[in-house]
C-alpha cells in the first residue's frame, strides 16, 4: 500500500507496538484499571542498558506506572525535547473487531489493535528512536526525555497531571511532542498536515436536581426531581452560545474540500451555525466543537424504589471550553442554560482548573515540523490544529512549555480515516506511518539546536 521504501526504524517500531497492543492497559477509568505496569515493563525491556541514559519510575498507585528516560544532550545550551507517549488505551468491543483488538497482528503490511493509533504507535516510535538516538555512538545536541506515562485516557490524574505537580525536575523541558499531529488532508490548493498546537478546555460539572420525597401511588402535583432533571437535560442540550470564529478555524476551513459558498458561510459568524449543519456527519462534529464551549448531559443517577418519587437527580455534563473561557464563564453559561430552574440545581465542579490551552506556533520547534512535513510529504503546507478532546499536553502547556502534536503518516492516513480510527473499532495503522514518525522524533532531536540559533 505504501509508495515508498519503508524508513530504517520500521521494523523495529512495528514490532514494540505489537507488544504494546498485547499489553492490553485499558484504562475504564478507574483507578484500579490501567494496569500500565505491564506496558512499563515492555518498555524497560525495549531501552534496557542504554548507554548513559537515566531513569526514573512513578508510581503513585500500585500499578499505574510510568517512566521516565533521559538522554543527556552534547551541548548544554540546546533546547531539552520530551518525547511524551502514553501507555494507556480505552476499551474495546471486540464483538465489533474483524481481528483480535488486542493480538497485535500484523495484516497486509497494517498492525491492528486497540491503541494503533491512539497513541501506542507514537509511544512504540519515540522509544525506537530514543534507543537509536542513545545507541548510534553520537548523542544528539539536545537533551531528549521520553515519558511513558500511564492514565492519559481518564485525564492524567496517575499520570502527566500528577507528575508535572510532584516531580517536574524529572520532565522538566523546552518543548514537549506528543499525540495528534502528522496526518495529512488534501486542500484544493495542494496537502495539507496538521499539528496540534491547541487543546479544549475541560469544566465537567455535577447537577443535583432537587425535589421533594413522595409516594409514587400519588403523583398528581408533585415536586418529582426526576422530570424536573428531564427538563434540566433538553435545556443544557439546547444550549449553543455564540460561535468564535479564531485562527484554528480558519485554517481548518481553507483546507476544506467544499464548494466557495459554503466555505464564505462558514467564515461568516452569522451563517457559521447553519453552515456546519451543511458539512458531511463526520466533519461536522469537529467543526461545531472547535468553535464552541459544548455542553454534553452524559451521566444521570437518580431514584431509589419505583414507588418512590425521587427528591434528588444527579446529571453529569461534559463541557468543553473554548480558548479565553474562565471558570466563572462555565458557571454563568450553566445558569444561562438552567434560566428559572436555577434555584432547583446545585452546580459542582468534577474537573475545574483545566482552561484551554495553546502553544505558540511562532517557535523553532514548531518551524522545523513545517520543514520536516514539507519534505517527506513533497512540500506539504501545515496546518495548525486544535484537539477538541484532551490530552496530556495540556498540563506541559499550563507550565509555559510549547507543546506540539507531532507523528509523521504515510499519505493514506488522512486526517479524516485518523479520526475513524480513533477509539473506534478495527483501529489498525500502516507500518511505513510507524518508520516515518520515528524518523521524525530523530529529524527533530538532530534538527532542533541548529534551528534555534539560526
Ligand atoms: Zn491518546
């Protein structure tokens, strides 16, 4: 499938991320799943005595391991590079798979399994090229960490958010490269290669609906918190605050295959709504969420017997900020949403404190990925791109450090397939996308202390 000869460090990425797969750390969300100890270990076997290298294990809960390795750099001035590849993947439902969602099986040149790409491809590409950076005789002129870490998927709590608050000497960094970047999308005007450069904000929030205690014999006129919380939910799901047309949008929108017209209405804040209703399903989504705060009633909990009418209802809501949306904002939109049944909901923070946040793309860093996709993709535009989700990178960028999704893909691995695959089923990736991200994380080691002094 591939149109050219597959890079050095493929066949040796291939087959750490089959191992990665069959090490099966799926991570539901509660603290005792995860169990990323066993993908620590496979780690650990794939960097063990590397010459020079240091190492340091977390470990916060039993189990919920991550690790840190660090190559010192030849010139003390040149930036330090962290390589930051979670271990962690989401579950599965393997009725849905054609293959085995954790056999690592290789299949007509694409390794399939839960994690291929997200993101224990990259994860698998950063530790090659870390052990070919440590082992090929010449350090690079930088300092490259790589941070295998563990609970990307339920937010870091056990991982990244964890040990930037308890051990940051141990990651500290200039630039950090993770997830989400390297996929290509074909412009009118030529490809296109995205890079993360921005992430969402999260403000989950708890509502606890009140109402008063009764006998379910008896309905006629009561206080019922259960069809107070039916109301809550249309109303939260009605909301849409105004759009915000920023430069990630507009980007994403030149590189749109879609008729002139469209994409005017689209750059045009009075017809932006209705023209996100005019994109196909699957861009669809992207596009309303990177232009609004969302709000998502995911969780409800509520009731006790069935002849009981329930006095409380509680109803977890996903939002989703966008850059410049505070705490306060979050809160005053909640209660814009609940208009007069504000009084009858008590509003609690689940995660606060993680506003949206983005890196400059105006850096040396963020310059040479340019230059790197120009070359392997025939001079290739990037694209600037924010993640509507979360990722660890987030708790890199609170601390002032440039963070940049960056994988390199074989051209088959459009944006648009990338985001199928994606916690989807029959996630599978091509092996040359294996080689050339790699490639890529060695390209920059190598390239990034020239690039800062020019
Ligand atoms: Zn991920």
């Amino acid at each position: 499938m591939s149109r050219r000869a597959d890079p050095p460090l493929t066949g040796p990425t291939t087959e750490l991320l089959q191992a990665l797969i069959r090490g099966a750390c799926v991570n539901d969300g509660t603290p005792g799943s995860g169990e990323e100890h066993r993908n620590a270990s496979v780690i650990d076997d794939a960097l063990d005595g590397l010459p020079g290298v240091g190492r340091t294990v977390f470990e916060p809960l039993p189990g919920r391991r991550s690790v840190v390795h660090t190559l010192p750099g030849s010139d003390p001035d040149a930036p330090t590079i962290l390589l930051l590849g979670h271990t962690d993947v989401v579950p599965v439902n393997a009725a849905e798979w054609r293959h085995d969602p954790f056999g690592g099986e290789l299949i007509d040149g694409e390794v399939w399994g839960r994690g291929a790409v997200d993101m224990l491809n990259l994860t698998s590409a950063m530790a090659t090229s870390f052990a070919h950076l440590a082992t090929r005789g010449r350090p690079p002129a930088s300092t490259v960490r790589f941070l295998a870490v563990a609970d990307e998927e339920a937010g870091g709590t056990w991982g990244a958010n964890w040990i930037c608050a308890n051990a940051w000497d141990e990651v500290a960094c200039d630039y950090v490269l993770t997830e989400s970047g390297g996929m290509t999308l074909d412009a009118p005007d030529g490809m296109r290669v995205v890079f993360a450069a921005a992430e969402k904000g999260v403000a989950w929030r708890r509502l606890t609906v009140h109402g008063t205690p009764g006998h379910g014999s008896m309905p006629f006129g009561a206080d019922n918190a259960l069809v107070t919380a039916a109301e809550v939910v249309r109303r939260i799901d009605a909301y849409d605050p105004a759009p915000q047309l920023h430069s990630f949008w507009t980007g994403w929108v030149a590189g749109l295959d879609v008729p002139d017209a469209l994409r005017e209405a689209l750059l045009d804040p009075g017809r932006v709504r209705e023209a996100i209703g005019a994109l196909d399903a699957g861009q669809a989504g992207y596009a309303h969420a990177v232009v609004h705060t969302t709000f998502s009633p995911n969780m409800v909990r509520g009731g006790i017997k069935t002849n009981v009418i329930p006095d409380t209802v509680e109803l977890d809501i996903d939002i989703r900020t966008l850059p410049g949306v505070e705490e306060a904002d979050v809160d005053r939109m909640v209660a814009d949403a609940l208009g007069d049944l504000a009084d009858r909901v008590t509003v609690t923070p689940v995660i606060d404190g993680r506003t949206a946040t983005r890196s400059p793309i105006e850096t040396p860093m963020f310059d040479l990925l340019a230059r790197r996709a120009a070359a392997v993709h025939d001079g290739a535009e990037v694209l600037p791109w924010m993640v509507v989700g979360g990722t660890d990178a987030a708790f890199f960028r609170m601390r002032g450090v440039p963070s940049y999704g960056a994988g390199m893909y074989d051209p088959s691995m459009s944006l648009a397939q990338f985001q199928r695959r994606f916690h989807g089923h029959d996630e599978r990736i091509d092996t040359t996308s294996l080689g050339l991200s790699a490639q890529l994380y060695v390209d920059l080691a190598d390239g990034i202390a020239d690039a800062t002094r020019s």
